[in-house]
C-alpha cells in the first residue's frame, strides 16, 4: 500500500512585514542590524518585525503565532512579559535610574553576582555581551602585560573577535589567534607558535561554533584548558554570555567544575533587560582600579539591576535550570529518534537547555534541505533558526515542545521526500 506524500506547509502572508522592511531599509543600513536580517533565515518565509511575545510565543505584524525557541537569541530565558521582572524596574523607574552617580542597588547587585559566581570576587556591570567580553580582555593584558589573544567561540563585535573584518585594522586582529573547541592539542599550537606572548584565552565552555553541532566539554578538556593557560603565565576566561544562569546557576564553571579567572554573563541574566557582567577574581579584576580604563554613561542605569535582582530571584525560587534541564533532556532524546528515523543525513545536538539540528555536507544539496527544512518550520509555526542553536525556556509548556517536535519530525519527512539523499 502507497504512503501518502507529505504536504509542503502553506506558505505564511508576511505582506506587512515586507513592507515594513522595504520602508526600513530606506531609514536603516540592510533594513534591520546584523543576525536578526532576513539573510540569516530564509528569506521571504520568515517574519521581519515582532509585535509581542508572551510564555514561549512570539507573534508577528502579520498575526501570525510561532513557538519561539530562538528566544531573542538567548536572553528569555523565563519567557516573555514576565509580571515579577517588569514590576521591578517599573518600581525603580519612579526612583529615578540614570544619575551622575550610583544607586544602592549596584552593590546588591554586585554581590548577589559574587554569591553565585564560583570565581566571584569582584564584579564590573555592564550592558552587553560586547561589553563584557571587550573588559575581559582588556583586563587579560593589562595584568599581564602582553597583547596576544587566544580565542575559540563567538564573543561578540569588538575589533578584537568580530568574524568579518571589515573595517578591522589587520593589526588589531592579527593579535588574536583561534584555536579548535575540544582539541588540547590546538590550543597547544597556540602556545608554541606565541611563546610568553599570550595574555590570555577566551573560550566558551560549551562549544558552540555557528551553523555547526553544539558541543558538551570532552571529558577532561576544560581542566586541561585551565592548566595549560596558567602553565604559561596567562588568564583563563569563560565566556558564558550564553550558558551563565543556564546550565546551572553558577553557569557551566559550576555544573562541569572548572573554575576560571574571569567569566562574562549576559543574556540570561535579566530575561531580555540589557545588562551583563565581567565576575572575576579579585588579583585580576583590580587592573581596573589604576590600569586599564572602562565606563560608560548608561552601565549605572539601574532599570537593569533591579529586573537582574528579581530575575536571579525567581531563577532560584522556582530552580528553572533543574526545570529546563529535565525537559530539554526529554526533548533532545525524543529529537534524536526523529532524526535516526528520519532518514535526512542531519545531526541532532546540544545540550537539554540548548538543542539544535545541523544538516550533514554529504552532498551538494545541503543548504537545499536546511532551506526546506527551516522554511517547513516556519510555516508550521516553529521559530529556530538555520546558524543558530536553539534555546528551551522555562515558559515552554511540555505542549509546546510536543508541537515543536512534531514541526521537526512533518518538516524532515517533507525534505526526505523532496531532497532525497541517495547514498
């Protein structure tokens, strides 16, 4: 007996998203900034402008409703419109919150962040991830005195880390040096081909390099990683602009057990207000008191602070990473037998709070099933993104991550009929 074909999805109305990016590239450069333009999607199936989210959904100009499990790229980590959070910075916005000076609050801040932090002596606030990474390594070579930059993972638009190098003096760049995630070995190299150069080294401790398989620290590897880096006489930095708060509440310093000398947080840590941090011990940190300099007008604003304290709050309260934890290892092994019976040469993933699916370079057609696939998506009502690993929050009800499951599964039957693989 045949089966019946899969159905390709209807493809969404977007008539007014379009507009509105037509009208916006006219007032801006490429319409909307950076990752969040169309080209980073599939363009003409994804939506453009958001009117508002609630929980785990987003719903576009258009009227249109999708599971959003690229959660603002990684800040929701509650889900959106969370009542607790916007009540705190509406109370401290009748206080008053840009000054010429601090509020209390930043101490409270400062050291409910040194409390959880497993290097937490000292801690810097700031707005993005840029920020924080950029102190980091200005903190690295001011306390050791040299220039050289060792780095694996993304960190940001600085001219230091920035992927495309336009308008990057060659100079500047050439002093940062990348290495592999996951191969001692690499960051071996590094060392070598540098010797008593190195100031320090940025890594993020689950790898997670763009439009490739999220990776979970090979046994042994960050340890390996933080002995190397003090061997030769320089500072280890996390980035977690991603995992802090995520995979644990001190991050993945705490859940794998590797503590470094600095960690950059952001994202998590207000649910999508824009504040992040530089925590650090003590001995390094302290390049800021007399050499090196960092300021700036808003990192004092204090709207952030208070949605950051109440976040963290809530975060503890309701043991969200447990929560998500639990669920995402749930979602990721149920993703992996949809995959296996798929018969799509693609790769399933991540870590449970931050799945994804990468499709294999078997052959020419590759890009031609991540297109059909992500654009199934879309129509089906799942919002993920090609390049990018996807996010559970705690808002996601286990409904929504049956659906989206279900969405992956129709969407993988549909390319395997489409862009059938012939091995």
């Amino acid at each position: 007996m045949a089966t019946r074909p899969v159905q390709s999805a209807a493809k969404l109305d977007l008539t007014r998203s379009m507009a509105m990016l037509a009208d916006a590239q006219r007032l801006t450069p490429g319409g909307v900034g950076g990752i969040r333009r169309p080209y980073n999607f599939v363009v003409g199936e994804y939506p453009v402008f958001i009117t508002h989210g609630q929980g785990g959904h987003i719903f576009d100009v258009d009227g249109n409703e999708y599971i959003d499990m690229l959660c603002a790229y990684g800040p929701i980590i509650l889900g959106y419109v969370e009542p607790e959070i916007n009540d705190a910075a509406k109370a401290q916005m009748d206080k008053g919150f840009c000054f010429s000076l601090v509020q209390p609050l930043q101490n409270e801040l400062e050291e409910r962040l040194a409390d959880i932090m497993p290097c937490g002596e000292q801690t810097i606030l700031v707005k993005t991830g840029s920020d924080a990474t950029g102190a980091a390594v200005r903190a690295m070579r001011a306390y050791t005195g040299r220039d050289v930059i060792a780095r694996c993972g993304y960190h940001g638009w600085g001219d230091w880390c920035v992927e495309h190098h336009g308008g990057v003096p060659q100079a500047v760049w050439e002093l940062t040096k990348e290495f592999e995630y996951g191969n001692i070995s690499d960051l071996e190299r590094v060392f070598a081909e540098n010797p008593g150069k190195i100031a320090g080294v940025i890594i993020t401790p689950v790898g997670h390099p763009m439009a490739k398989p999220v990776i979970a620290p090979p046994p042994g590897y960050l340890e390996a990683v933080k002995e190397l880096v003090h061997a030769n006489g320089a500072v280890l930095t996390f980035d977690e602009i991603r995992t802090g708060f995520r995979v644990s509440m001190g991050g993945a310093s705490e859940r794998y057990g590797v503590v470094p000398d600095l960690t950059t947080v952001g994202k998590a840590m207000a649910n999508g207000y824009s504040i992040a941090a530089l925590v650090g011990r003590r001995e390094v940190m302290n390049v800021y008191v007399k050499d090196a300099f960092l300021s700036s007008t808003y990192f004092p604003n204090s709207l952030e602070m208070a949605a950051s304290m109440k976040c963290l709050e809530i975060l503890e309260r309701e043991k969200v990473q447990d929560a998500i934890w639990e669920r995402g290892t749930r979602f990721l092994a149920r993703l992996g037998a949809i995959v296996d019976a798929s018969g799509v040469p693609v790769t399933k993933s991540g870590i449970p709070p931050m799945p994804f699916l990468t499709f294999d370079h078997v052959d020419d057609h590759y890009k031609e099933r991540r297109t059909e696939f992500y654009t199934q998506c879309i129509r089906r009502g799942l919002f993920v993104q090609p390049y990018h690993h996807w996010y559970i929050c705690y808002r996601h009800t286990e409904a929504d991550l049956a659906r989206a499951l279900e969405v992956v599964e129709e969407s993988l039957a549909f390319v395997a009929e489409s862009h059938p693989w012939l091995r």
